[in-house]
C-alpha cells in the first residue's frame, strides 16, 4: 500500500463514524482501541487503514475510503443533503452512512421516486453525472393524453423531441406497456430511456407530445438496476461487482 495511504489512527476511525477526535482521545487513553492486537492509547499514531487490525472496544473496525448506497427514494423526499423545510434522502439513512458525509449523485425530483445513488464519492459522481458520458437513465411512468401513447410518439422520441425551450433531446427509446381508458382520455404505462438529464426533461418530453406524466419512476442508471426487494425509502450498500461497473462507466466504458 502506498506511504501516502497511511493515516493517524483517529483520523480513521473518526472517518468511519467511530467518535470524534476528543472522544477518540479519550478512548484511546482508557486503552479500548488496539491496532493488530496492541493497545493503542495515543490516538495520532499513525496506522494503515485498510491493512491494520483495528478494533475498537474489542470489535473489528474495517476501514472504507466512500460508500456507495442505492436509495429507493419515495415521492415527498427531496434530493439534498440537507434543507430547512423538507425531508432530505440523508434522512432516509443511517447515522454512521452519514459520517461519511455522502451526497446523492444528481437527483431526482420532490415528486418522483425510485433509483437514487448516494455516495462520499465525488470522482465518481462527476464522471456518472457528465454530460459527455451519456449514461443511459431508465423510467418507468403513468402518463395520461386524449390517445394512448403509440407509435407516432415512440417515432418522436426516437428522432428527438423539441422541448418548450427550443432544445431538440438525443434519440430516447419508449416502450409502451399498457394502455387503457381513464377519465377525460387515455392512460399509458411506459418505460423510457433517455441519454441526459436536462431540467424535468421526461415529463417536458410527453408535454411536447401533448401528454402529461401523473407518475415517474427511475428503474436503472447505466448497469445499476433497482433492487426489486428494496421498499420506498429503503436502501443497502452497493455490491463490490456493482460499485466496480459505475467506477467502469464514470471512467468511460461501456454502460
């Protein structure tokens, strides 16, 4: 492991939600942290984190640089990292995620739901987040018109749509999945996959074909699908395969 890797012992732990620095002190001079096996009662000493044995009161610490958290964000949560009137997705999880200080990577509007990724990881974000990756993003919507949703908007949509603001969108796929009757017209039930993030870009897209969105989903970023087991407002860690394949799209691979 490289010398640059190496770091005080406090710093570490404090990282990982263990305490603070003075309460690391602390715990350090009452002789219940050990580093492979020796107690450690100066907590500066210098250690290498993810190669050290580190226990703190006689339970392993493993040490992690980020986390990588999929959120099952519900409608009625804002994508923030913190905001005076309404719940923020940090809310959502659990207090030692947070020691990490993770932010969600883009975000999804108050009142959609679905695929979120928090993480400490700002290299990764940036590069997911670029408009020149072109991640592909997957929704699934209810979306209510005076017709179905059919083959002249899945024809639009592939050309590109010319949202209220005169910007044309790159080639979306649309997929119908049900249509049926509702009140006043019809209602469609839709997969789309889109290649940007633009402002509201899925529901400005079916305004432009004179339809409205009454219900938004995302399902898939890049490689990473939901997780059908997850509950609204549920979230776990992303697995080593699966953190790996976004660090391979925000580098430029294949998605």
């Amino acid at each position: 492991m490289p010398e640059k890797e190496r770091m005080r012992l406090d710093k570490a732990l404090a990282r990982m939600g263990i305490g603070t620095r003075s309460e690391l002190k602390r715990m350090a001079r009452e002789g219940r942290i050990t580093v492979n096996g020796e107690v450690v009662r100066d907590s500066g000493t210098a250690v290498w984190p993810e190669r050290d044995v580190i226990e703190v009161d006689g339970e392993r610490v493993r040490y992690r640089e980020h986390v990588y958290i999929m959120l099952n964000k519900p409608r009625g949560v804002v994508s923030a990292t913190e905001d005076r009137r309404e719940r923020t997705v940090l809310d959502l999880i659990a207090p030692e995620l947070k020691a990490f200080r993770p932010f969600p990577a883009g975000r999804l509007d108050k009142d959609v739901e679905g695929l979120l990724l928090i993480t400490s990881d700002g290299e990764l974000a940036h590069g997911l987040l670029s408009p020149r990756r072109h991640v592909p993003k997957t929704y699934r919507a209810e979306v209510d018109g005076p017709a179905p949703v059919g083959e002249e908007d899945i024809r639009l949509f592939q050309r590109g749509v010319e949202l209220d603001d005169g910007y044309v969108t790159m080639p979306a796929e649309l997929k119908v999945l049900h249509a049926e009757a509702a009140d006043n017209g019809f209602r469609s039930s839709v997969e789309l996959t889109i290649c940007e993030g633009k402002y509201h870009q899925v529901k400005r897209m079916f305004e432009a074909v004179g339809k409205k969105v009454v219900r938004l989903k995302r399902i898939r970023m890049g490689p990473l699908a939901l997780d059908p087991a997850l509950p609204a407002g549920g979230y776990r860690e992303l697995s080593d395969e699966e953190t790996a394949l976004l660090k391979e799209i925000a580098k430029g691979g294949k998605s």
